[in-house]
C-alpha cells in the first residue's frame, strides 16, 4: 500500500514548512492592513527611517545619510534603502514582506534554539513564536523591531550553543556579530556586549577552567566586534561634535517619556499628558535661554546643537526628578511599569488599530461611573489570562536554578540577564512596545518551564505509586 502522506519525509523538512507558515500567515496580515488602512502609520515614527534611507538613494551621499538620521540608528534606514533600489523607493509594501521573511527566519531560528534544550513540545513553541502577537503584529509596522530582535534570535542561539554544545570559538563569534548588528539597530542594545563580555569571562574561568589572561581574550570578542560594526558611527559624531558618542537620544527620551512615566503612580502604558506639557515647556524656556543654541557668530551643526540640546534635557530631568517626584512614587512607578511591561497583552495592538485607545483599559477607565464592558474589552481579556499563565510558566524555569540543573543553569541564567537587562533599559516606560527585545528569550523560557511542569508531575505521580505500593 502506497503512502500517500510521508511523515518521515515531512518531519525532514518541518523548519522548511514551518518557514512557509509563518511567512504565509504574516504576510496574510499584511495584505489585510494594506486593503484596509495606510501601510506609512505616521503614529509610530516610521517616517524618521524612511527618510534617511531616501536621501541615500537620492544622494549617494554615506555623510549625508548620516547625517540625516538625528538620534536613530543606521541598519534599518540601510535595510529600507536596499529594498528601494529594488522594488522602487516609496513602496512600503516591499519593506513589510521583507519583515515577514524576517519573522520566519527568526521563528525557525528559535525553535532550532529550544531543540538545544528539548525535542518535545514542537508544535507548542511553533504556536508560541510565530504567533507571539508582539512580534507576529510588529511585521505590519515599518519599525526596527523585527530586524531588531531578528538579530538579537541569532544571537542568542549561538550564545546558548556555547553553554549547550562544546565551547567553540565560531559560536562566541558569530554571537558576538549579530548582538553587534542588534547593537547598531537600536539604541536599547548599547549594553549588551558588555553582558556577553561578562558571562564568557565567568563561563569560560570558573566552567571552562581556563586561564584567566585567554579568558580575558575571549570575553573581549563581543566589545571589539560591536565597537567595530559601530565606528562609522563614533566617527561621524566625534568628526562633527568633537565628542566620542553613541547616540544623542537619551535626554530627550528620559524628559519627554521617562519623566511623564514616572509622574503616574503606578508608571504608565501610555505617559502623563500634563507632566509632558510641563516637560516640553520648559524645555523649549531652556533652549530659548542657552547661548550656545542662540549665539548668531557660532553656527552650530545640527548634530552640535542636538548634543547641546540632549544634555539640557538631561539636566531638566533630573531638576524634576529632584523637585517634583517622591522617593515613594518612584518605587511605585518601578513597581507598576515593571509589572505593566511583562504582563501587558499586546493584543492592543490591533485594537488600537480600529480606533480603540489603550486607555481604554487602564484601571482609571475602569474606575469611571459611566464605564460599560464592550465587545473590545472580551476581546482583550482571554489574551491577557492566557499571557498571565505564560508568565507563570516562565517563572517556573526559574526552578533549573533554584535546583541547581547543571545542563541548563547557565542558559537560564543568561537568559533572565538578558530580560532584567532591557526591562532596567525600558525604566518607566511600561508600554507593551517596549518588550519587543525580550520576546525571543521569553518563548524560550516558556517552553523551559513546560520540560519543568513535566518533569514535576512526573516525579509526583511516580512517588505517590511508590507510596500506594509500599
């Protein structure tokens, strides 16, 4: 009897199917945003990428590019200028099917990164990355974040191959390039090779047991790598503000969402409207009030005076911090956008889409005498019970450390450095966007906490036998 369906043969191939599913289910979103709304949403900054690569391909000019990127990083006005060439500039739609090859890839990466750990629960951990909604609906917006965390997937897999495989030179580099694209992708990432350079020198001495000076050697591979991929941009802003700089983004991102973050009590999902008005006020006073920003004999370059104008608004930030937030609200602002940020279901996503505010369900709105459930509010709801569980089976990883697992200690443990890594980055800042970077490492640890959950019933139902037969 003939076979008609050849399961052997299908389970060779299953990361090349499992590739044409999430590519062909992405790509599906894509088409519907297309048909229904404007692919350019202006909502998300999509423009401040657009524009760089655009003047790329009008120009020819890398100074002028450069130039034109303010406070952003390079790879994805790059990655946008490429595709332009190709498909012609302004077609949008080229970008986000790109990003929805870019997703497939990157599920296929992390399923092949919890085979390091398992065989089992594939289909679960397909279901769980290629549908993750934060990553599966990021597809749809011309934004960094599925390049973004499609090089922090790659790296992560090399990284856990040293902990997983034999330790081998080819993985800590190849981990080191790709964290060092994620490095100049987005500025979130500046911190990152400093981590990786503290996890190989304490792997590699105290579980390698090699001597210290070639430890050092082979921890310092993340940093020169990233430092390196990153020096056409320390040299374009030490050449035009003589000063040695990553980016210039931070003071307007800790006074202009930071600080209207930290004014709400229990940190926020979207920032405090009146604490922003304040902050843009008395920026604008202090801007007004520099020489520097208004001497007519000086002329300042834009990125001379984008320098000047970040450390204002640093010093304005921490003068509000000082004066006008208590110590107490702090904490509870620490406390609630930490919370907001793990267990926030970013199915608002699509709601936001048709029109529905994410205030909408916020505690205040519920809070509110005319307040009535909606469809919308049902709609949201079993998502975010369901990603409350997920989180409780994330927690239960944690236990491969607690009991000391030899096998999978170490990657666990790199793993929840990496998550407290970008949530200490995203301080204040409780929006579900910002958890983007640790999607990857999450899926992961879910699936960790499944083998463990297993493992514990397994155990359980074994000596209770015992038990019943003694």
């Amino acid at each position: 009897m003939i076979k008609i369906i050849n399961i052997d043969e299908i389970m060779k191939k299953k990361f090349f199917f499992i590739f044409l599913i999430s590519f062909f289910s992405s790509s599906l979103l894509t088409f519907y945003i297309n048909l229904n709304f404007n692919l350019l949403d202006e909502n998300y900054g999509s423009l401040d990428y657009i524009g760089p690569a655009l003047i790329l391909n009008n120009t020819s000019s890398i100074n002028d590019f450069f130039y034109s990127l303010s406070s952003r990083m390079p790879t994805y006005p790059l990655l946008i200028s490429f595709l332009f060439k190709i498909f012609g500039n302004n077609n949008y739609l080229s970008i986000l099917l790109f990003q929805c090859f870019l997703h497939s890839i990157t599920t296929v990466i992390l399923l092949k990164t919890v085979q390091l750990f398992t065989k089992k629960f594939f289909l679960i951990s397909f279901c769980l990355i290629a549908f993750n909604p934060n990553m599966f609906w990021h597809t749809s917006i011309i934004l960094p974040e599925t390049l973004f965390i499609f090089f922090i997937s790659i790296g992560l897999y090399f990284f856990i191959c040293i902990f997983k495989k034999e330790f081998l030179l080819k993985n800590v580099f190849l981990s080191s390039v790709f964290f060092g694209f994620a490095y100049i992708t987005k500025p979130s990432a500046i911190y990152i090779p400093y981590i990786l350079f503290l996890f190989i020198l304490f792997f590699t001495y105290f579980k390698q047991k090699i001597l210290l000076p070639k430890c050092i050697m082979l921890s310092l591979i993340p940093l020169v790598i990233s430092f390196f991929l990153a020096s056409p941009i320390y040299y374009f802003n030490y050449l035009n503000t003589n000063k040695i700089t990553y980016s210039y983004q931070k003071g307007g991102h800790l006074l202009q969402y930071v600080y209207p973050c930290l004014s709400k009590k229990w940190g926020c999902g979207s920032r405090d409207k009146e604490a922003l008005k304040k902050a843009i006020k008395l920026q604008e006073e202090a801007f007004k009030n520099n020489k520097d920003l208004n001497n007519k004999e000086t002329k300042l370059n834009k990125l001379k005076k984008s320098t000047i104008e970040s450390k204002i608004q640093k010093e304005i930030f921490y003068k509000l911090l000082k004066e006008d937030i208590e110590k107490e609200k702090i904490l509870t602002s620490i406390i609630g956008y930490s919370s907001k940020f793990m267990l926030h279901t970013s199915i608002i996503f699509p709601l936001q889409k048709h029109g529905i505010s994410y205030e909408e369900f916020s505690y205040i709105s519920y809070g509110k005498e005319n307040f009535s459930l909606k469809k919308y509010h049902f709609f949201w709801l079993l998502p975010q019970f369901f990603l409350i569980f997920l989180r409780f089976i994330q927690f239960f990883s944690l236990k491969g450390i607690l009991t000391y697992d030899r096998k999978n200690m170490w990657p666990i443990i790199f793993l929840i450095c990496i998550n407290l890594y970008f949530i200490i980055v995203s301080f204040g800042v409780g929006n579900f966007r910002y958890r983007m970077p640790i999607e990857p490492a999450l899926s992961i640890m879910t699936i960790l906490g499944i083998l463990k959950i297993k493992k514990e019933f397994k155990s359980f139902f074994i000596t209770n036998n015992k038990k019943k037969l003694l």
